[in-house]
C-alpha cells in the first residue's frame, strides 16, 4: 500500500501542471490534490477544483466573491501573491509543483522551500533569475530539487544510476525547434504561427517560441549550471531531433549515459512525483524498430545567438541571467503581439545585456529591479 502524498501545484491551468493533474487522477491512491493555482484561467480552475477538491485555490489575476460558483463554496480561493504565498507555503503539502511560467516562478520556489516543502521544478526561470539564492535555501533546508524539465530530469536520471560516480560533462540535447533546417534570413523573418508549430513537443506558447528561438536551450544551460553544480563549458548542447535520447552524462573513463523515452512530459513529471520510484504514467517506451536510426548534429550558433548570449551572461554573472530571460520575456511576448519580426527577439536581449551590464542580483529585490529594467529595454 502506498503511502497518500499530498500536492500543491502552481500553474495548475498551464501545459505542465495538467498533465501532473493527470497523473493525480491515474493514481487517487498516491497523490491528493490540496492547492492549486493559476493566474486568470478561472473557468479551468473551476474545473480542476470540482474535480479534485483541493482545500485552497487561486487567481494571482484576483477573482471575486460572486464569482465562485455555489458548488465549489467547500474551497478557501485566494486573489493575488497571498494565492502563490498559500498555495506554496501554507496549504498543508508534502510537495509543491512549481509549473508557473516565468520569473513569477521564483518567489513560489523560495516559499516552498523556506517552509520545508519538497518542490518539484518545471519553471526554469527561478533557476536562471535567482540560482544561487534558490540552491543555497535549498541546501540549507536539506531539500534538493526535483528537475521536472525533461533534459534536467534526464541527466537527473543519469546521476542517480551513476552512484558515486561524477559526471565530467553534460550533454544537453535539444530538438532544433521548427527552424532547425531553415536558412538565416527566412528565420529572421518568421511569424508566431510558424515560431508555435513544435516539431515533436506540445507545450505552452512560451517556452514554445523559446524553442524556436533556442533561448529555451540557453535558458536550460543555466538551470543545468545551478541544478547539477557544473560550469557552462562542461554543458555541451546536442541537436537531436528526434526528442528521444533527453538528455546523458559523459564519465571520465569515456563511457557516456543517457536516458531516453517518448517525447512525452509525463514521464519527467511523473518521476520527479514518486521520486525514488517509478510511476504508470500511461506513456509506452519508445519502439526502437520503428525509429531505426536517431541522428546528432552541432547547434549552428550564427543562425541561433541564443546560446552565445546566454554562455556570456553565465560568465558576467550578477544579474547577467535575469537581464537574459526578462528582455527574452518582454520581446517574445511583443513578438506574439506581432510588434517586432522573430529576429529582433536576440538583439533586444543582445541590447539589454550590453545596457545592464553589471547590475548585481545579491537579493530577491536586486533580481526583481534587474527583471523591471531588462523588460524596459527596446
Ligand atoms: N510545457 C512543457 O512541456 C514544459 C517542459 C519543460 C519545462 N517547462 C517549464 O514549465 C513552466 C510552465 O510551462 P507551461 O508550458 O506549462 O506554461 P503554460 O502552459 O503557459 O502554463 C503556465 C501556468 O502558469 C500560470 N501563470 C502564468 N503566468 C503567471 C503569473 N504571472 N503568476 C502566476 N501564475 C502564472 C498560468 O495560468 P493561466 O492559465 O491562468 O494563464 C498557467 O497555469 C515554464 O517555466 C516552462 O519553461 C514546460
């Protein structure tokens, strides 16, 4: 028998944390269900709570009174940061699924993590923005993290197996994203419409422009640097893509181990819920047969900055990272509001980091000034 666990998830509405609901509902002898949150998807959140009855719930947007429908009048709803705060740190929750997207990620974290939670992390963004901060409370609380992104997972995977072992490199592959074969200035070009069309992965629109872009890799290199304690120039990028091999570690005796499945996110999700175990996610291992052949290839950093970008703002330090990801934040969103052509999208975060070169991110409120001012730059 099972022991019950019970869970808080940030970003309930989202790509990520339906699909943690989804497990929740495969396994109602595991997992219940005590907060959930999302930020003005209220019709969704409804839904979720109906369904799983979870004792608090929240639009960090705000939601009124009179909106709560009679029915679900059993759940504490909550409007606002005091939602985020309650869902992370009050709510009674053994762990707390951080699959918020953006930098909004980071105070749930450090909520979850000053109250001695157990968080699981799909928002890369608190990594990126407040690394040093985030591993350091961790540390300090004796709770690691849980990687919930799938290339994290997987070298998480790969570092269990290896034991004592430590990994000389990383390498942290990466699909190519939908303008992997296009030439240059066809990719400067591109619409949203193309930018959303994800060759093997279903994801929220963010991250899913961040992958064309390969921001997301850049942004992924930061999380590996901060999650598995390792300088940027031992995390080589892989282009492969095919999604099936997610990520692998190499050993200094030459071996390398990788960990491989469906490009499915309820395999990383799921491991990073039962943690040391293993889940039925409803998810069959990938048929090597039918794929016959997996190819790599070298990422082409002319036609995607991203990854220079982000190997420099790895190296400035300070607030380097935050400026990354709050200029990418701000210029994709613009780019989605069809305001600025996908190609502008690196030279406003190329712009940010020359202009904000040197601010530092010694606290929560350092990182929050750096995010505001990066957001500002055109
Ligand atoms: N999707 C994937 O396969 C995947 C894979 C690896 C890592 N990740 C990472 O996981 C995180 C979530 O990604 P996703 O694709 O699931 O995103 P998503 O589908 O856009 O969902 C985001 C969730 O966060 C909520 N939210 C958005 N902005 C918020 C804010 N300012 N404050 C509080 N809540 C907010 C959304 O609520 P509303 O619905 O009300 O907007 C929604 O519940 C990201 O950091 C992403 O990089 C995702």
């Amino acid at each position: 028998m099972n022991e019950l666990k019970k869970i808080a998830i940030l970003g309930s509405t989202g790509s990520i944390g339906k699909q943690a609901l989804d497990l929740c509902r495969r396994h109602p002898d595991r997992y219940r269900v005590t907060a959930l949150t999302a930020r003005a998807s209220k019709e969704t959140l409804f839904e979720q709570v109906r369904e799983f009855r979870p004792e608090a719930a929240g639009l960090t947007e705000g939601i009124r009174p009179e909106d709560i429908p009679e029915d679900l009048r059993f759940c504490r709803f909550l409007s606002g940061k005091e939602a985020l705060h309650a869902a992370a740190a009050e709510v009674e929750a053994d762990m707390v699924l951080v699959s918020i997207v953006g930098i909004a990620g980071l105070s749930g974290v450090m909520d979850a993590l000053e109250a001695g939670r157990q968080v699981l992390l799909a928002n890369k963004e608190a990594l990126v923005t407040g690394g040093h901060l985030v591993t350091d409370l961790a540390r300090k609380k004796g709770k690691p993290l849980l990687p919930v992104d799938s290339e994290h997972s997987a070298i998480f995977q790969c570092l269990q197996a290896a034991g004592p072992n430590p990994a000389e490199r990383i390498l942290l592959t990466a699909s190519g994203g939908p303008f992997r074969t296009w030439d240059r200035e066809r990719i400067l070009k591109a619409t949203p419409e193309e930018a959303l069309k994800h060759p093997n992965w279903n994801m929220g629109a963010k991250i899913t422009i961040d992958s064309a872009s390969m921001f997301n890799k850049g942004l992924e290199i930061m999380e590996a640097r901060w999650l598995f304690d390792m300088p940027e120039d031992r995390i080589q990028v892989v282009i492969h893509p095919e999604s099936i091999v997610h990520s692998g570690i190499v050993f200094r005796d030459g071996a390398v181990l990788a960990q491989l499945g469906q490009p499915d996110m309820r395999v990383p999700i799921g491991y990073a819920m039962s943690f040391p175990e293993r889940l039925e996610t409803g998810v069959p291992a990938p048929d090597l047969f039918s794929l016959g052949k997996l190819t790599f290839e070298q990422p082409d950093e002319a036609k995607f900055p991203a990854l220079r970008l982000a190997r420099a703002s790895l190296r400035a330090g300070g607030a380097a990272c935050t400026v990354f990801n709050g200029a990418n934040e701000a210029a994709v969103a613009a780019f989605l509001r069809k305001e600025i052509p996908f190609g502008e999208i690196a030279c406003r975060v190329e712009r940010a980091l020359e202009k904000l070169a040197g601010l530092k991110a010694d606290s929560i409120e350092d990182i929050w000034e750096a995010d505001r001012r990066s957001r500002l730059v055109g």
